[in-house]
C-alpha cells in the first residue's frame, strides 16, 4: 500500500516529510529495486564466498598431505607388524576403523600400549618417521574434521542461485535500454569465475574422497571421518612419544 502511494506522487517532494521524499526520489532511479538487490548481494556474497572458499582449500590441501605423506604408510606397517606380535595373529593390515583402539591395545608390560613400544621402535629403529611430527596440517586435522564439504556447498548454490537471477534481470534490463553502472556487469562476471572454481573444487572434493577410501582399503569413507580419525591417531602417537 505504501508503495502503491509512492509510485502513484508524480509531484514534487517538497512537503513530504523526508522518508517520504527518500522513497519518492529512491523510486524514480532506472531499475532501483535491482539495483537494491545487486547491492545486498555484493554486501554479503563476497565474503561469505571467501570464506567458504578457504574451508574449501583447506580440505583438499590436507587430503593431498595425507595420500602424499612418506610417514604414514611406514607407521601403519610398523604398527600392524606390532599387533600381530602381541595377539599373536596375522592380519596383512589394520582396518581403518580400528586404528584407535590397536594404539590403545595393552602389552605384557605394565602400563604400556602399543602407541608406546611403536614410539620407542620408531625412536629406535626408524627415527625419519618421526617427522610426521612436524607436519603442522596432519597435527590440525581433528579441527579441520569440523569442517564439511556437504553444507558449504548448499550455502554456495543458494548464493549461486541468487547470482544467476542477478543476470537473468540485468540482460532483460539491458534489452530495454536501460544503462547500469559498468562495474555491476564487471562484478559479476569475476563472481562467475569465483562459482566456477568453487563446483571444480566440490569435483575434487568428490574424487579425492573416493582416493581415500582407496588409500584405506575402505569401500566408503567421507572426508571427515577421515580427517577425525587420522587426527586422534596422530595425536595420541604424539601423546605417548
């Protein structure tokens, strides 16, 4: 109704009161209702897109750390090599999910784990393998098993969905003639570029989770329950050292 009435005061604006005349001058701007909906998106689309972006960089930096690292595959041998000492049994590998509870196994001597005799082994024997210890991504990955690819990616496509409107309604504006300020057509055209990057990313996201099953041996295993159980394995190993 209120804005019914402003469209409809073709008059001058002296008398009104002034957010009268604000929405009356606001409404006679060349397409100010997109203009206002560009302005909204520009205010919170880039730095929502930045930081997701990071989370983003962040997951597929620390997968490509962990299917690259030369420690880990040394240290699960050695650690398997242990168990099947200590029960007495022969298993070619440790199962993923068990990796927490075979650190935690106990050994005839007292007060001791297998995280502990790994530790003085690789103390010993392998002290290279050691330097997982310094790799300051592996030591983050039960803070970054927080982190979930699944949900960004719907805040992303909500905000994509958005951005895609804004082009809808900026080509029918500019159909009619109607001129916009050049650096609404400029910035819309880097955000492409951001959105595009951002779904070849959720691509590798998707490939690289299907590499760490395979890494694992596991038929599926999601990026953070990889990065949860990784972590606390390392963190305990760091523990008993």
């Amino acid at each position: 109704e209120d804005k019914a009435r402003v469209l409809a005061h073709k008059g001058s604006a002296h008398g009104l009161v002034l957010i009268e005349q604000f929405f009356v001058k606001l409404v006679r701007v060349p397409a100010y209702e997109f203009k206002l909906i560009y302005l909204k998106f520009r205010e919170e689309a880039p730095t929502q897109l930045e930081r997701m972006s990071k989370h983003i960089n962040d997951l597929l930096e620390s997968v490509q750390v962990i299917l690259n690292n030369e420690q880990l595959p040394g240290i699960l041998h050695l650690l398997c090599l242990l168990y099947n000492s200590i029960t007495g049994k022969t298993i070619p590998g440790l199962h993923f999910d068990s990796l927490l509870s075979v650190l935690s196994t106990r050994t005839p001597k007292q007060n001791t784990t297998l995280a502990h005799v790994l530790c003085h082994l690789l103390e010993e024997q392998y002290p290279t393998l050691l330097n997982i210890f310094d790799n300051q991504i592996l030591l983050k990955l039960k803070d970054l098993s927080t982190i979930k690819y699944i949900p960004i990616y719907i805040d992303i496509r909500l905000l994509f969905t958005r951005y895609k409107q804004l082009n809808t309604t900026l080509r029918e504006l500019q159909q009619q003639l109607i001129i916009l300020p050049e650096h609404i057509k400029v910035t819309l055209i880097e955000l492409q570029s951001v959105f595009t990057r951002l779904f070849d990313d959720e691509n590798k996201l998707k490939k690289y989770e299907k590499d760490l099953s395979n890494y694992f041996c596991l038929w599926d295993l999601s990026i953070e329950t990889c990065f949860s159980t990784l972590g606390q394995f390392i963190d305990k190993l760091r523990l008993a050292h």
